[in-house]
C-alpha cells in the first residue's frame, strides 16, 4: 500500500511540475512576443530619429550661415560708414 501511495504522489508531483513548467513556458512566449514587437518598434524609431537628426543639423548649419552672412553683411555696412 505504501508504495503505491508514494507512487501516486510522485506522479501528482511530476503533473504539478509540469504545470508549473508549461504556464512559465507561456509566459516566456508571451515575453518573447511583447519583446519582438518592441523591437520592431524601436528599429522604426531609429530610423526616423536619424531623419530627425538630419534636419536638425541642417537647419542649425542654415540657421548658422544665415547669421554669418548677417553678420558680415552689417560689419561691411560699419566699414563703410567709418570711411565715409
């Protein structure tokens, strides 16, 4: 009787086990899935991010050359004061 007992247990024991194992193997599943699609986000938002980038530097190498340009203009409009 006692052995069949045990045998019993042990078997309820490796079906609980298993249980155990099948619901964190779908939860990894799960995990893996959110991380994919994450993933594939974030490879979409560095492709614009970069985009973005390339008009920032643009814009602040414009905006740059425009106050230059501005700038040189004003001082030529001085030197020519000053030699009137």
């Amino acid at each position: 009787m006692s052995s069949g007992i045990s045998s019993i247990a042990a078997t309820t024991s490796r079906a609980t086990q298993y249980t155990v194992l099948n619901e964190s193997l779908e939860k990894l599943q799960r995990n893996l899935e959110v991380l994919k699609d994450t993933v594939e986000d974030t490879v979409v938002q560095a492709e614009w991010m970069k985009r973005l980038m390339t008009i920032h530097s643009s814009l602040l190498m414009a905006s740059s050359r425009t106050l230059k340009e501005e700038t040189d203009i004003q001082g030529q409009g001085r030197e020519n004061q000053e030699t009137s």
